[in-house]
C-alpha cells in the first residue's frame, strides 16, 4: 500500500496526511507515492481509530454536558418567570446568572465543540482568546519538565516541547534570531522561548558511560544471594554422542514425570531432575564456546566433556579440554557409548589422564561416568554429579536486582523482527524492561520461555527469547535489564561511540616481533602459544622443547596442541587467551587468514622444528630480527587432473583468491596439511601460457617433477621478500 492509498481511505489530504505522520509518528515518507510497510499501516490505522474514539468519546462528554447547561437554563428560566409574575424584572442579571451556573470547563468543552462543527451556529468573540492559550506546566510536576541537550536543531526541539514548528520560528523572529528547522539553538534560547509557550524544560546532566555502566554494575548484598541453576555446556569429538546424550536427558525427565522436560527452541535446554533445573546450552561446540569467551561473557558453570569409550580420547575431544580449561569451569566426563563391545573406559581413563583430566578413582579431582545414551545407563548418575558439582560450586546469584544477562544468538523473524535468545545470568528480567546489549537497545514486547509459552519473567540461569529490539546484538554480548528508555539508548550510543574509536586506536594482541618490548614494559608473565602439526608425535617434541624456554621473566604456557590445520576455533581461541599460533608443516584455511587479520592474530609456521623454536628463543631475548618474510600470492582449489605426456599431472585449478604466479612458490595442501612443496612448471589459460591467473578465473598449473596431485586439494602460491633490518 502507498501514501496516497491510505490517505484516501482514512478521507485526508495527502500532505497533511504526511506531515501528520511525521508529527505524531515519526514516520517521513520522500512523496505520496512511496510504499508502506504492513506494520507502518497496522501502526497508521491503530492511530486514527485511537483518535477517533477519543473524539467520539469527548463528543459524548460534550453532549451531556451540553444537556446539562441547557437544563439549568430552563431551569433559571422559569424560576425567572416565577420571579416575573410577582414584580421582579426579568432580564436584569440573566448573564451573570448563567455565569455562575455554568462551570468554566464546560464553557470551553462547548466552544471547542463550537469551533469543530462551525456551521451550528456564529462562534463568539470572546473565542478568539481561545487561539492561542498558555499552558503553564506546575513547577511541583517533574514530568512536566522536559529535557532539553546543550544544542538542539529547531524542529527537535518543537517537536519536544510539542508545539508548531512555525510558531517556534515566529517566536525566535521576536527575538531577532533568524533559524531554519534545521539550524541549531543554544539551550538559553531554547530556554526562552519555551517559557514564552508555558514549558519547563532542563538541561540534563552530562554522564558518560562508565557512569551508566556503574549504575548497572555494583555488588549484591550476601543477604539477597539465592541458589541458581547450574548453566552447563556438552562438548567433545564429533560423533561421540552429544546430541544422544541431550536425547536421553530429554527422555529420562520424561520418564520420571518431571515437568519441564528438556527442549531446542532457544539455543538452551531446561531439564528438571529431582525437582531441580538444570540449563543446558544447545550450542556447545567450541567455536562458540570460545567466542562468547573472547567477548568476556562466561556463560558456563560446567562443562560435560563426552568420550567414546569405543574410541578414545581424539584431537576435538583435546581441543575442547582445552577451552574448557582456559576457561577456568570445572569439567565432568561422560564415558559415552558403554553399551558397544569395545568399550574399553580403562583406556579413555588413562588418555585422558595424559590430558591433565585425573580420575577420581586414581586420586585426582574429576568425575568421571561410564553412560550409555542408547540404553540410558548412568544418565541419572551424570545428572546427579552435575548437581553435587553444582552445589560444591555454591552457584548464588540476587533475583532482586535489575537483569544482566548474554546473549545466545540473534535473528530476524517474520512477524517478530529482531529477537534474541538471552541467558539471564543474575536478577529477574520482566516482559516489559527496557533492556541494552552493545549497540542495541529496546524495550521488550513478548518474552517466551524454552517451550515457546509466553512468559511475564525469568529469574537466573533461565533462558527466554526476547522480541522489541532495535537490531541484532551480538552472540556473546552481555545484555542489560536499565531503568527507562532514554538510558538504555544513552548507554547503547556510548557504546557504539566507544566501538568507533577503538577501531580508530585498535589494540593489537601479542606478537613475536614485539615480544621482548611487551615483557619490559608491561611485565609479561606468561606467553600462551597454540601448537598444530602435520603428526601427533610431533606434538610432544615441539610442545615440550617450547615449555623449555620458559625463564624468569616468562612462562611459556602451551594453552592447546592438536593435529592438522590451523582453523577458525584455533584463531578464537588465540583471541580470547591472547595467544601466538605456532604451525608446522600445516597451513591457515581461508577463513583462519581472514578471522587473524580481523583479530591481529600472529601466526607463524614452520618446516623445520628448530627455527621455531630459535625464533621463540630470540624473540623473548628480544633478538628477533627477520630478514625474509614470507608473503602469500593466492590460492586455488583443483578442480580436475590430466595426465598430459611428457609433462605428467597437471590441476585444472580455479583461483580462490589473490593470484598464481608462475615464477612463484607454490604448496600442495590436503585438508590444510602440507604434502609437497616446490615450483610451478607450467601455467595456463586455456592453450596459452601465462604469467599469472586472477582470482576467479579457471587455469590448468603443473607442479616441478610432482605428479601426487587429486581433486579437492588446495594449492598455495608465495614468494619470499627481504625484509630490512630496522
């Protein structure tokens, strides 16, 4: 539907129509014939019907009242008439009469009456007063004064104090001030004029946003402490059993009547066992995991870490120790897949204990559960230990205090707009808060709990789904429950001023090259490194010759050490410990270069342990000084391969990224691994050779005296280039 068409219908003349909206809306259409939204004409119609109850309404008021005047003049008439018939003259005070018979206010009601349907009858003179009144806003009325910036432009403040925006610029004419709608005012002047229209307006305290952030911020009197739920996250080796698991809790609250029962809807699941929630983050892999970290929301109590006990401790099973370690939250093990011949949980014991993870039974300090998600055994018991873990946790938070929570995720819905699954973390968040989380501010409409029911709050450790936001905050980011409008748009203003400058000063993580001068300046204690190789042997070699090097100045602390590629969870991880990524003989995927250059992550790789290990070396010494560096050119995929005579394989290749150069460099990656690594012996564009292929083009590429070559590889060009020592 258009402009024109709704105005049509609603009986209005379009430029009225559109100012109106633009007044009481805050709608701006560029012309008549631009299109509406469904809720901007939900919103419209909404808006004439309110107004055209309320003037039936005060139609209705005015007719009795009317009927009432009317009456006492009859009333008066006779009793004047009466006063007639025995000598008294009967006109002499009929107008002072009325006048005291008559309340001021129906006078008015009867005169605005008048002015709407003018063709009753002549208006009055005395009207005239009527064109124009002063409104004098009571000084005892804190809503009556209305907050007024430093500087304003002339149609803002209009529309604040609610008056014609014409009538303010003949009021600022008065005053010998000749501004446009769009011209800025001091506050005096706005001052000015606004007591000329009756208005009481302020200028309101300057406030920054740490001081918002304090008034969110503060701590919580012991006595208001409660017991929470525990908030905890499944993690482990694809195909262990996750989501099985999570299956199988659903079922055994099910079966054991508990209400509540366990549901996907949010990003979090709720499970009731024994009376008492448990929330279970629906997320749990470790990307995500590790970026809600990286953002400083810690969102987890526990973490169950699930192993097959048929297959043993794997290289995701050691990423997500790892994080769960790096996050400081005590682990529980799961010791899935029992119900399988070879279950062996001896042997996962053991690996595990080779991870830092000591079985209770062997004298360490973690809780370690022979389950079955198929068969459910041990479910109850998992469930239990969670609890006990809970409790030794001693997990408190104050329900009494404005919410603060994190966000899950974000979407947009159809019919709901922006939403956001939010975890409450500590105070009770209610359905009609006015809430901010970064940027982003609103005031919630609907709030639904993990089983889609609408839901009016949600204590700690309970997730809902909130609607009415303004955009889409971030995973990760905390979300604030703030006392009205006007502060959670402050604070989320604040916020995105602050995030502006910090990417015009962006602080850089550490880095190798600047290694030494960050230990003297700042006292750096501890370097964390992330180790990946080709092979797990190597793993142990480099890991400990690096843990070697730790003096007194620095610590060198291997925070994660896996086989293969370096990827994406890897540079998440650096960013959240603020770590260097050590590779040798692998290689960054594409989304890795891209998620390090975003976060200013450093990562170095290698062919030849030893170099790694001497530029460490240097580097705390502050000796590091590299003379060549190494620049990648581009990457393609192979796409095909051709046994050409005399020539021997050659990729039909397609250009990624960046370019190929023929005189360049070149590696041969499968799955981020390097297999060979030599020198182009041929390129081509169709029948012709060629200098170099542009990202995005198709070419065919041999590889020196290298034949090894299949489809699904990654082949990537670079060159060396001297570095002057400064």
């Amino acid at each position: 539907m258009r402009v024109y068409e709704i105005a049509k219908e609603l009986g209005k003349q379009t430029t009225a129509f559109r100012e109106l909206l633009e007044k009481e809306l805050d709608l701006t259409f560029p012309s008549h014939m631009s299109a509406l939204k469904d809720s901007d004409v939900k919103l419209i119609r909404e808006y004439f019907v309110e107004q055209t109850n309320k003037k039936s309404d005060k139609k209705e008021t005015n007719k009795k009242e009317k009927q009432k005047v009317n009456k006492t003049e009859k009333h008066n008439s006779r009793h004047e008439e009466q006063e007639d018939n025995v000598g008294h003259k009967p006109h002499m005070n009929k107008k002072k009469k009325e006048k005291q018979h008559v309340p001021p206010n129906i006078v008015e009601a009867s005169a605005e009456e008048e002015r709407e349907t003018p063709k009753r009858g002549k208006k009055k003179k005395p009207q005239k007063k009527q064109d124009k009144p002063v409104e004098k806003a009571p000084e005892d009325d804190l809503d009556s004064i209305i907050e007024i910036p430093a500087e304003i432009t002339v149609g803002d403040f209009a529309k604040a104090i609610h008056k014609n925006s014409m009538d303010v610029i003949t009021e600022l004419i008065k005053m010998g001030i000749m501004a446009g709608l769009n011209e800025s005012i001091t506050f005096d002047t706005a001052s000015t004029v606004a007591e000329k229209f009756g208005v009481l307006i302020t200028e309101p305290e300057e406030s920054n946003e740490d001081e918002i952030f304090e008034s969110l911020i503060f701590d919580d009197d012991p006595k208001d402490l409660a017991s929470r739920p525990p908030v905890v996250t499944v993690m482990g080796h694809v195909d262990h059993g996750k989501t099985s698991l999570l299956d199988a809790i659903r079922e055994t609250a099910v079966t054991r009547g508990e209400a509540g029962g366990i549901t996907q809807h949010i990003g979090a699941s709720v499970a009731i066992v024994d009376g008492q929630p448990i929330t279970f983050i629906d997320t749990p892999g470790h990307e995500a995991f590790t970026q809600m970290r990286s953002r400083g929301a810690q969102t987890t109590d526990i973490v169950i870490l699930v192993v097959a006990a048929d297959d043993g401790v794997m290289p995701q099973t050691i990423e997500a120790i790892n994080h769960s370690k790096a996050a400081g939250v005590p682990i529980v093990v799961a010791i899935n897949k029992m119900d399988r011949p070879g279950a062996d949980p001896n042997r996962v014991m053991t690996e595990l204990a080779e991870q830092g993870l000591v079985p209770e039974e062997w004298g360490g300090d973690v809780i370690m559960i022979p389950i079955s998600a198929k068969t459910h055994q041990g479910i109850e018991d998992l469930l239990q230990m969670v609890i006990m873990v809970a409790e030794m946790e001693e997990l408190k938070a104050n329900p009494k205090r404005p919410a603060i929570g994190v966000v899950l995720e974000s979407q947009i819905e159809r019919g709901r707009g922006a939403t956001a699954s939010v975890l409450v973390q500590t105070g009770t968040l209610y359905d009609k808060d006015y809430v901010v989380s970064g940027q982003v501010s609103g005031h919630i409409r609907a709030m639904f709990d993990s089983h889609g029911k609408k839901v009016h709050k949600a204590g700690p450790s309970v997730p809902v789904k909130i609607t009415g936001l303004s955009d889409l905050p971030e995973a990760g980011d905390a979300i604030y429950a703030v006392s009205n409008e006007k502060a959670a748009r402050s604070f989320a203003e604040k916020v995105a001023q602050r995030n502006r400058d910090e990417r015009l000063n962006k602080t850089t993580h550490i880095s190798l090259d600047d290694l030494h001068m960050q230990i003297s300046e700042d006292g750096l204690k501890e370097l964390n490194l992330i180790v990946k190789t080709d092979v797990k042997g190597t793993i142990d070699a480099l890991a400990g010759s690096l843990a070697k090097l730790s003096n007194d100045e620095v610590k060198v602390n291997i925070i994660h050490g896996a086989v293969g590629g370096i990827s994406e969870s890897d540079v998440m991880l650096a960013t959240a410990s603020n770590a260097i990524i050590i590779g040798f003989n692998v290689r960054p995927n594409q989304g890795a270069i891209r998620q390090a250059e975003r976060d200013e992550i450093d990562i170095r790789t290698y062919r030849v342990i030893y170099d790694a290990i001497e530029d460490i070396e240097q580097a705390i010494k502050g000796m590091l000084s590299p003379t060549i560096k190494e620049e990648v050119l581009g990457r393609c995929e192979v796409r095909d391969t051709f046994k050409v005579p005399n020539a021997g394989t050659v990729a039909g290749i397609y250009v990624t990224s960046g370019k190929i150069v023929r005189n360049a460099g070149v590696r041969l990656l499968r799955n981020d691994v390097v297999i060979h690594e030599g020198t182009i012996s041929s390129l081509r564009r169709f029948k012709d050779d060629v200098k170099e292929i542009a990202s995005g083009f198709e070419g065919g590429l041999g590889i020196d005296r290298y034949n090894d070559v299949k489809v699904g590889d990654s082949i990537e060009c670079f060159h060396e280039v001297e570095v002057p020592v400064e």
